[in-house]
C-alpha cells in the first residue's frame, strides 16, 4: 500500500526539507502562509533581492514494515523521505 502527501519547500531551491500536508491544497495554503511569513519577517528580500519560487511536490511513499521504520526512525543517518519514497513529482509553484 501507498499513501500520497504533499510537501512544499522550506526554502526556495532547497529540496532537502519540506513542511507536509495531507492535500495540495492544503499544502499551497501552508506554503503561501510561511511565503509571507518570511517575507513580513526578513528585511532581506525586496524589489532588488525577491524571495524565489517554492516548489510543490506529490510524494508517494511505500509502506514500510516494523523494521524499516524502527530502523529509519532510530538511525540519525537514515531519512525517511530517502528511504520511503516511491515518487516525488512536482505539481506547483508558489512565487510573487
């Protein structure tokens, strides 16, 4: 068995760590909240240093068995989107 969820870029051009929702769009909601966020709370983007493009992707991930996931879960070098990941597609682009 498979389950879908879908997950947004913490940072733009970072595909290492997403926030997750249980929908896309509910997960274009988050994104656009925590867009805002960044940029009501960092001087550091503006009209000559815009915030880039936050991606949206599907992920499909595989069922894991007991082991694999007490294993995944107990080893601070295994990550569980690497190991649990069938397919990640992307499906949006939240910008300006």
């Amino acid at each position: 068995m498979e389950t879908v969820v879908y997950g947004f870029q913490i940072s733009p051009d970072f595909d290492d760590e997403f926030v997750f929702a249980a929908t896309q769009e509910r997960c274009q909601e988050e994104c656009v909240q925590h867009r805002n966020d960044i940029l009501t709370s960092s001087d550091q983007y503006g009209a000559h240093n815009p915030l880039g493009a936050m991606a949206i992707y599907r992920f499909t991930l595989k069922s894991l068995s007991t082991n694999e996931l007490l294993t995944v879960l107990n080893d601070e070098h295994l990550d569980l989107l690497k190991n649990a990941v069938v397919e990640r597609k992307l499906v949006a682009v939240v910008a300006e």
